[in-house]
C-alpha cells in the first residue's frame, strides 16, 4: 500500500509526545494534565502502529489496543480521583495537592 | 509375619495420635489403658511373628519387607524397610511384653497426676521408637528409633518439669546421647562411603570392609560410642543416676529394661562389624568389666532407692557388654531379658514403697518395710536374689553362662572373668544392703508417720505386674540350664554365632566361685546391715578417702564439669563480655541512628509536586535516551 514512509508517522509521533509532555509539565489544572496525558499514549499508539505497517506484524497493532484499554481505565480512575478531590471543596490545582510531601 | 511385625510396630503409634487427638475428650484412665492396650497388641504381635518364625527352619528365618522407599540420594536407597529374624523378635518380645507389664502397672502409680495423658502418650511414643530400633531393616531406620527413644527418654525424665533437677537431669541424659548419637552417625557416614548402602543385607557381611584396617576400626568405635552412651557404660554413664528423676515406671521401662540395653542390641545385630575389629570389641568388654566394678562400689553408699537400682543397672549392662564384647551374644541377650525381668521387678517393687511412703526415696528414712508391705518385700526378695544370681532365680543361669563364656576366652577372658566374679560379690552385697535397710528392722520413725497401704499394697493395677514378673524373675532363666539345653543361644545362633562357653572343670570352678561370692556379699550385707549396728560407720571412718571417693562417683561429674562444662560457660561469658556487648550490642546503635539521620535528609527530596516528579521522570528518560544513542 503506497503512502508516505514510517518517517513521517514518526515525527507526527514525535511532535504529540513532546505536545502532551509539555502539557503535563506546564498545566495546573488536573483535568489537562489527564488530558496531555492521554496524548503522550496517543503518540505511542500512532508509532506503534506505524511500525507495525511497515513491518507487516499485527503485534504492534496488539499493544496500540492493549494501550488504548490502559488508557480508558487510567481515564476513569483520574476522573473518578478529579471529582473526588472537586467534591471535597478541594483547588483543583496540582501544585495545591502536597500532603505527600516528606 | 512381617505383617504382624508391622503391626506390632504402629500399635503405639496409633495409640500416640489417639491420645493427642482424643485430649481431653477422653477420661485419664481411658488414655492409660489406650498405652497398655496398644503395648498388649504389640505384644501378641510378636508373639504371632516368633511362632512364624519356629516354624521354619533356623536358616530361613530372615524376613525383610519394605514398605516404602522412605530416602533416595543417587544410589543410595534407604526404604522404610523392617527385619523379622530371630534376633529382632527376640528383642520384641523383651519389648513388649515387659512394655505391655509396666504400662499397665504405670496406669495405677500415674493415677491421680495432672498430666497423665501427657505420661501415657510419651510412654507409648517410647515404646513405638523402641519397637522401631529392634525391627529395623537398616542402620539409618535403626538410627530413627535411636534416636526417638533418646527423644522419649528425654521428655519422660522431665516430665515433672516443675522441678529444676529433673529439668537438669533430662538435659543431661539428652546431651551425653547426643554424643554417642554423633559418633554413631560418623559410623554410618564411613559406611556408607565405603560400601554405599545401609542395608543389613549389604553391610552385614563378612569382608564389607578389610579386616583390621583403619576404617574397620573406625566403624566400630562409632558404633561402640554409640551404644556406650545409650547404655550408660564408662566414660558416658553419668546421665542414668540422675535420670531417676523421672517416674519410677519409665526408670522401669527405660532406664532398666529396653532403652539402656539398645547398645547390646546394636553390638549383637552390627557384630559383623566388630568382629572385623577385634581390638575394638576387646574394648567393649573392657568398659563393660569397668563399669561392673565401678558402678558395683558406687551402688554401695547410694541412699536413694532408686539410684542404688540405677548404678545396679549399669553394672549389669556392664556385664552384657563383657559378653558381647567376647562374643557371647546368646548369653549377653539372655542376661538382657532375664535383666529386664528382674531389674522392672525391683524398680516396681521400689514404686510401690515410695508410693506407700509419700513419695519418699530417701533409704535412711526407711526400714522395717517388711512388716508394712509384706507382699511387695516378698517379690523384692525374689528380684533382689535374682540379680545377685543365686539359684534358681533367673540371675543366676544368665550371669553364669557370661561367666562361663569369658572363662573360655583366653588372658583377657579370664581378667574380664574376675571382673564379673567380684561385681558378683558387689552386686549381692549392695542389693541385700538395699533388702535389710528398706525392709528389715523396725518400722522407722518416718515410715511409721507416712506409710499408707492399700489393698494389695499398690492397688490392683499396680499389683499384678508385679506379681507375673515375680514368676519370670523365678522362671526366666530355665531356658537355659548349665548342662541342660540352651535355648536363648540356639535361638540367636543363626543371626550370630555365640563364642563356646567353658565345659567341665573350668565351668563349674566359675559357677561355683561366682556363686561362693554371691553368696559372700549377702553374707557380709547381713553382717554390716541385717541389724541395727555400728559397723558401717566405723567402715567409714577407717577409709575416710575411700568413702569420699564413692559418695562422689568417682569424681566423673565434677571432672566432666570442669572439662567440659565450665570451659563452655567461661567461653560464652567472655564472649558476650568482650563480643556481643562492645562489638554487636553497641553497633546496632551505630547503625540505627545513622540509618535515620540518611533517611531524614533523602525524604528532602520527597516535596509532594508532582510536576517535579513528571519532571524527574522526563530528565531521567531523556538521559537513558542520550545514553542510548551514544552507547549505538
């Protein structure tokens, strides 16, 4: 199937980890940070998959769907967590939330 | 037959999980009877294998059966594996029978204590570890039980643990077995080096190892120490006096009559082994000879009653190792039952008077017994005539036919022979010492207090043991007759060959001057005890040293203290002194606190953010990944 290389998946791959790296970084609220998270997966879903083309193998298709099952349960515990904190007239900021501190 | 055999093996044992399991479910004298029970079927057990037996011929009577294979180490195969031949069920049938005799007369004199299941169960546990040495196929299950009954014999002497010297007592006799355990062990090890197997059938043959040679030698001073630490022969005897801590049954069952004896087991059933080592046999009965005198003199200023009957033990252990060590092993293993016979009569006997007496053990306290218990000083002077071997008693024909053997031995015969003569003399004189100061006299001012009698003087539970081995002490030693038949040597023949005893001249000079000197002590005991004189005093006081010697053992355990005792304590003191305290106690301050203060200063880096976790976790991957890339 003709199209552009695995080259190009990559940088697209490249660009949203790095997007969704910053975003966990940068941002306070809890809820981008989930979400940048999501993005990280999401990028190592598309090189995943990516290669998985240009190998010819279904495995990396496997492990992009493993992935995305890992994400939906890590989607609902962060959720569930974000409404918790919010229901308990908490900031929802993460610099707010160090009781772990040592 | 060897299915009987296993029977009577896992009687006990079946009565020792029943016991515990049961608890307190059962009534006391339930458990009791359960023991007795379970001794009485291992008894009949025996019975049904010794008959199996008679009615083959003597060449045929081997029998191995193997249960299981119990360990396997590369070639090495060891089964839970049991030998039916004359010898083993001639051992079961001592066993169990005087077993099944003193578990029945053990549930009267244990009526009434706080713990007498407890007692029951043990007693049944000896009996199953006993059963389990004499019936071994092989050295290592033969171990097993040797090591088990030293376990039983442990846990029975302390079985009154609330009293400091009966704990003392068992650890004593536990760890001076240990020591023979540990040489026996060494014995098998070299063996099985040697020969690769544990098996009788293996081992037990002529040439297994070269004659003489260092290695034969080796075994069978392993195997010696063994049997000398079991059977309380000189130098490891110090453990047995002190074991007459424990109830008066298990001094009867243990202490007298099975357990101490196992060492003359093991010679007779490895004597293939020793004859491969002559010089080592010699030594045999050379400490037999020792311990008959040494054990003899002791016996003779004793003044607890059980222990005067202990040091007798010794002495007559003494002279099964004098025919063993000769290789008269039909005449050890006569004078082995016939021992068990008479020597659990007296220990009875002695139970019924410290019962009668409120426990009280002391000999000064008695006297004039005979009055208060006419019965039981009766089958006390039939047990006291039978060790000190006066005809027809029992003791007699037994300690003649060793006698007998070791005056057709060469030099060292005839010096292990005087041996014998004179701790005949000793043993007459120290057993009729017993006789008149416990029974002859007048009442003494104690027993007048404190004796109590109940119907047949001990109850009936307590009575009829004594009184069927009253009969055996009579009749035990007709089977075999000086001049008449042999039956115990015919009888053990076709597992080892007994060494010819003396005929003729040579024989009845030994009977008659061992019987001169029995006859002798009884005599001179009379003189010195049979009344109320000064005599014994004035021996006193004229060999001053002598008797001090004596009331000491010969100084053995205040030797082994500062040999061995005392250096140990001193090595552990020191160590916890000027080790454990400045060294061990003192770092683990050390490292506690320097442990806390790293962690104090590394929870620092603990600030809650979890940005600059993210972060962290982003630099580190991003270092990996340089690595990475300069690394290929």
């Amino acid at each position: 199937m003709p199209g552009p290389g695995v080259a190009a998946y990559l940088i697209i791959s490249v660009i949203l980890f790095a997007t969704g790296a910053f975003g966990v970084l940068i941002r306070r609220s809890p809820l981008i940070v989930l979400l940048a998270l999501e993005i990280m997966l999401n990028a190592g879903n598309l090189a995943l998959i990516a290669f998985a083309r240009q190998t010819g193998t279904g495995s990396g298709q496997i492990f992009a769907l493993t992935v995305m099952v890992v994400a939906a349960a890590e989607a609902v515990v962060g959720l569930g967590l974000i409404v918790a904190i919010s229901r308990r007239h908490i900031d929802l900021d993460v610099d707010k939330l160090t009781t772990l501190r040592g | 037959m060897t299915g009987a055999a296993w029977i009577a093996l896992f009687a006990p044992a079946a009565a020792v999980v029943l016991i515990a399991l049961a608890g307190t479910r059962i009534p006391r004298r339930a458990a009791g009877i359960l023991a007795a029970g379970s001794a009485l079927v291992s008894f009949i057990c025996s019975v049904i294998a010794f008959v199996g037996l008679l009615g083959e011929s003597p060449e045929e009577r081997t029998h191995f059966s193997t249960l299981w294979t119990w360990l396997s180490a590369g070639r090495l195969q060891i089964g839970a594996q049991i030998l039916v031949d004359p010898l083993s069920v001639f051992m079961m049938l001592v066993v169990s029978g005087v077993g099944f005799l003193i578990l029945a007369y053990a549930t009267g004199y244990m009526h009434g204590d706080a713990e007498e299941r407890r007692y029951h169960a043990y007693k049944a546990l000896f009996l199953f570890s006993m059963l389990l040495l004499v019936e071994a196929g092989n050295l290592v299950l033969l171990l097993a039980g040797w090591g088990m009954v030293g376990l039983s014999s442990y846990l029975l002497i302390n079985f009154w643990h609330h009293r400091a010297s009966a704990v003392a007592a068992g650890k004593k006799a536990f760890i001076m077995n240990a020591f023979g355990d540990a040489t026996f062990v060494l014995a098998i090890f070299l063996l099985i080096q040697r020969t690769g197997s544990v098996d009788f059938r293996s081992v037990l043959q002529d040439g297994v190892v070269k004659h003489g040679s260092a290695v034969a030698v080796l075994i069978a001073l392993g195997l010696l120490g063994g049997a000398v630490a079991k059977s309380a022969q000189v130098p490891l005897h110090t453990w047995l006096p002190d074991a007459m801590e424990g109830p008066t049954p298990v001094s009867a069952l243990i202490h007298a009559a099975t357990m101490v004896t196992a060492g003359v087991y093991l010679i007779v059933r490895t004597h293939v082994l020793f004859e491969l080592a002559p010089a080592i046999q010699d030594l045999a009965g050379i400490l037999g000879a020792i311990t008959i005198l040494l054990a003899g003199v002791v016996a003779l200023v004793q003044t607890d009653i059980k222990r005067v009957i202990a040091y007798s033990t010794m002495s007559q252990i003494g002279y099964m190792f004098v025919a063993v060590g000769l290789g008269a092993y039909g005449s050890g293993l006569f004078h082995l039952m016939t021992h068990a016979f008479f020597k659990a009569l007296l220990f009875m006997a002695a139970g019924i008077v410290i019962h009668a007496l409120s426990d009280e053990q002391d000999i000064r306290r008695m006297g004039g017994l005979g009055r208060a218990l006419p019965l039981t000083y009766r089958a006390f002077v039939v047990g006291a005539l039978a060790l000190a071997a006066i005809p027809p008693f029992a003791g007699f024909f037994s300690k003649d036919s060793i006698l007998g053997a070791a005056a057709n031995a060469g030099t060292l015969g005839w010096i292990l022979w005087g041996a014998g003569a004179i701790g005949a003399f000793l043993t007459a004189l120290y057993t009729f010492r017993l006789l008149f100061i416990v029974f002859w006299g007048d009442l003494s001012p104690f027993a007048r207090e404190h004796v109590h009698v109940k119907r047949f003087e001990g109850g009936f539970a307590m009575a009829w043991p004594v009184a069927v081995l009253t009969v055996l002490s009579v009749v035990g030693g007709w089977l075999q007759v000086p001049w008449g038949w042999s039956l115990v040597n015919d009888w053990i023949d076709p597992v080892a060959e007994s060494a010819e005893e003396a005929t003729g001249v040579t024989f009845t000079f030994s009977v008659v001057a061992s019987l001169a000197l029995a006859l002798g002590g009884i005599w001179l005991a009379w003189r010195l005890y049979g009344r109320p004189s000064g005599a014994p005093a004035r021996v006193r006081k004229r060999w001053p040293w002598a008797t001090r010697t004596l009331e000491h053992k010969f100084w053995f355990d205040e030797l082994y203290d500062r040999l061995f005792s005392a250096p140990a304590a001193g090595m552990a003191v020191a160590l916890g002194r000027d080790v454990e305290r400045p060294v061990f106690l003192a770092s683990l301050g050390g490292i506690a606190t320097g442990v806390r203060s790293a962690s104090r200063r590394l929870s620092t880096v603990q600030t809650g953010f979890v940005r600059e976790y993210a972060l962290a976790l982003a630099a580190g991957l991003a270092v990996l990944a340089i690595v990475f890339i300069l690394v290929t």
